[in-house]
C-alpha cells in the first residue's frame, strides 16, 4: 500500500467514544487481523477510486460525493499488501437540509451547482427527511470474490461506523442499498439498522445504469447497542 494511512487512535475523537464502542474497535480489529488481513484507516480517496477501477468485474462504480467533503475509508489488505475489502464514508452536513432534501437536489453526491445536468434524485424515504446533523454517508462497502464468506463485510461495516463517530462526531449513518444487496443486509451481523422496504430513492447518475435504492439507516444508540453486542460475542468465543 502507497497511500496515506493513520492509526484509530490517531483520531482526535477515539478517546470520547462509549467505553463500549472503543472496546469494540479493537477487539473487532484483533478478530479480523486473525483471518489472515491488515486493517487501515485511509483519507486517500484517490486510492479508492483506483482500486475500485481495477476491480469494476466485482465491484459497483463509486457513487460520486461533494469534492469538499470530508472522507475516511477502512480497508482489510492480505499479507501481499492488495486490499481485499473496503468501507468507505463521506461527512455530509444536513443542519440546514435533511438528507432527503439534500439527496433531491444532488447535494449527497455533488457540491451545490456541480451536478451534471443529466442527473436526477428523487427520494421519498421517510428516514432520509427526518436525517438532520453530521451524518456519515456510507459508500464503497466491497469484498474481493476471493475473500467473500470469511466474515469481512459486515465487520468492516461496523469499524467504518466506529471510526467516523470518532473522527466527525456524527449523528447518523446513511447510505442505499441496490435492490439485489438487499438480502446482505437482511442477514445475521449487519447491526441494528432501518432498511427500509422499498426503494423510495430513485438517482440516475451520469453514465450509470442505477437507479432504484433503499435507505439504510443507523443512529447512534443503534451503533452503541451493536458495540456492545459484538463484544459479548467476541468474550463468548474465546
């Protein structure tokens, strides 16, 4: 790896989180790094992108985001350096507008004024309207074929949660869910979250055949509740 990367406990936050979320990052990571990966946080979304270009066979494209937004990912790498597996997170502010506000006029993905004129957002999630404050937009989850059925996905999930709380103090995690993932996040280990049932945005980004998508959303007692949980799971297989 030849971007920039950063330690957990780097973050200016890591040291406010619940006991049990700060507990729950490193026995987390420790779980994970005994699958055989290398755990790193990144704000090198350029190295993302490149990554996700080389893998476009098993990988949706990015969803595009605000250039002047905040970003972080979490990857898992094997012992030859490749990163096998992603999460990623863009800090939106919607103080002033919800999140359905913001993805209706494409704010989620562009800074104000810089969408392409072809694209289009219309939301009638329930959830997203009633998003206000720091929010995490969740992207850029991915596991290489090679890699899926070892427990990374979720678990990824869960650390980009984590480290966004510490990094951005957030409010809220959001991001869709493309109609055939939907039974991945109906399944054990995807935490306390509202997914909701149908795909109430509809977003026709430049170039991409996508459109049709669920709301996925998780608050903070939520994330707190799932700490602990995972916890108490990790004690119990030792």
């Amino acid at each position: 790896m030849s971007f920039n990367t950063f330690a957990v406990s780097s973050l200016p936050g890591f040291a406010r989180l619940p006991a049990d979320v700060s507990g729950a990052v490193a026995a987390l990571s420790a779980r994970l790094e005994s699958k055989g990966v290398s755990l790193f946080i990144s704000d090198d979304w350029s190295a993302l992108e490149a990554i996700n270009a080389r893998h476009a066979n098993s990988w949706f494209p990015l969803l595009p985001h605000p250039a002047s937004a905040p970003t972080l990912w979490v990857g898992a790498a094997d012992q030859g350096g490749d990163v096998v597996a992603s999460y990623g997170g863009v800090l939106l502010d919607c103080g002033r507008q919800s999140l359905g506000e913001k993805l209706g006029d494409l704010t989620v993905f562009h800074d104000a004024g810089d969408a392409p004129a072809e694209e289009w957002c219309f939301c009638a999630s329930e959830a997203a309207f009633d998003t206000r404050g720091r929010v995490t937009w969740m992207t850029a989850g991915w596991t290489n074929p090679a890699w899926r059925g070892r427990g990374l996905f979720h678990p990824l999930g869960h650390l980009l949660r984590f480290v966004s709380w510490a990094a951005w103090d957030v409010h809220w995690w959001a991001g869709v869910v493309e109609e055939e993932t939907v039974p991945v996040w109906n399944a054990p280990g995807a935490g306390r979250r509202r997914l909701e049932a149908r795909p109430a945005v509809l977003y026709q980004q430049s170039g991409v055949d996508r459109c049709a998508l669920h709301l996925c959303r998780f608050s903070r007692a939520a994330v707190t509740l799932d700490a602990g949980g995972i916890l108490d799971r990790l004690r119990k297989a030792a």
